[in-house]
C-alpha cells in the first residue's frame, strides 16, 4: 500500500527547489521585455503558487483510488504541478508574443520542456488558431480553455519542474468559477454543468469581441497616424 504521507514528505523536502525555480520563471515574466511594454503590455498579471501539501494529499488520494501508479520512484514524474504560474493577457491575439517569448527562452536553453506544450480548448476556430502557432490541441469536453506550458531547469539531475498556464482575462472568470464547482470534486449538478457550458460560449464571445475591439483600435490609429504624417 502507497504510503501517501511519505510521498507528500518527499515533497516537502525539496519544497524549496520549487520554490527558488517558481522565482525564476515569474522573473521571466515579470521582466521580459516584449511583454511588458507600455502603453499596454502584453501581460496583464500573473498569479503563482507552490502546492498545499494537505492538496497533494488530495490529488494523491483521487490519482491512486482511480488506480493510477504513483510511489516514492516516481512521485516527481507523475506530478508536475509542485510549482505553477498563471499568465493572463486581455484578448487572444495577444498570446502569440507570449509563445514566441516562451518558446525563445527554450530555444536559447535556459528551460527545457518536460512535456510538449498542449492547448486546451474547446472551441473550433481556437483550436484552428492553436494549431497554426505548432501546438498540441486538446479537446476537452468540460469546456476547459488554457494552454499549458511545463518547464524545468536546463539541467539534467533535476526533478524540479514548474507549470504554466496561459489564458485570457475572460478564460479566467470562467475558470474561477468552474474551479469553485469542481474543485477538488466534480459537481453532481446538471444544472450547474449546463450553466458552466452557456458560460463557456459567452467567454468565447467576449474573448472575440476583445480581439475585434483592438483591431479596430489599431486600424483606427494607424489610419490617423497615416493622415497626420
């Protein structure tokens, strides 16, 4: 029998290793220049976190009792959300920057990527988007919307990995709200499950009108630039 208290010990253990990489992919972020330029930058905020041991006990528990094979060998393979940061921008054009910047800082190895990047949409014409930048699409029938990003140091004795989740400002409300209801069990409701998909459309919507809202903006100044030039 899987001792879970030994496993959330391990943890606990290099708990600060997650800790001091969590530091170095919110300084990224934080600092990296082509996302946080004014007058608006490409990031709007960003929210991070290391796992509450009492929610790996959890997680642990779900993970075993649906019979999946975790044990002290390979704890750190299974999980790879000990560390994780949230990057959240207004309207989805705006991600691509923030791809091309992840992608680059891979390129140049400071990171490495423990899994290939997945999107995670549900919606046709974002998965179209998703897939022309080279990623992974994950249809998820829950109504799900964030792609998802994990890196570890360049560094081949390390275990230490943190995730990240890239989403819209809309794509947030809905998955605050969704987390509420299901976290860290599913709802039983109909009626709540029903309602969680009518929001998931009205967020596609929103997430749209915000992406025409700055293309007209952007058209409208480049117009204006052009006649006072």
């Amino acid at each position: 029998m899987v001792d879970i208290d030994a496993l959330i010990g391990l943890y606990e253990q290099d708990k600060y290793m997650y800790g001091r990489f969590l530091d170095n992919v919110h300084s990224f972020f934080l600092h990296e220049p082509s996302l946080n330029q004014p007058p608006l930058p490409i990031i709007h905020s960003l929210k991070w976190r290391l796992k509450d041991p009492e929610h790996l006990r959890d997680k642990l528990q779900r993970k075993l009792e649906s019979g999946d094979d975790i044990n002290e060998q390979n704890l750190f393979e299974k999980i790879t959300d000990f560390a994780g940061i949230r990057v959240l921008h207004l309207y989805q054009n705006q991600f691509v920057y923030i791809h091309t910047a992840i992608m680059k800082f891979v390129e140049e190895g400071e990171w490495k990527f423990v899994e290939p990047p997945v999107a995670n949409t549900w919606d046709p014409e974002s998965k179209k988007f998703f897939e022309s930048l080279g990623l992974q699409c994950n249809v998820r029938d829950t109504y799900y919307t964030s792609i998802h990003y994990v890196v570890k140091p360049n560094n081949e004795r390390s275990h230490v990995c943190c995730e990240i989740q890239v989403r819209t400002l809309f794509e947030e409300i809905w998955g605050e709200i969704a987390h509420c209801i299901n976290y860290p069990h599913p709802t039983e409701s109909i009626a709540c499950k029903e309602q969680l998909r009518v929001l998931a459309k009205f967020i596609s919507t929103g997430t749209r009108l915000a992406d025409s809202i700055f293309k007209s903006l952007e058209e409208y100044n480049s117009k204006k630039n052009g006649e006072n030039s």
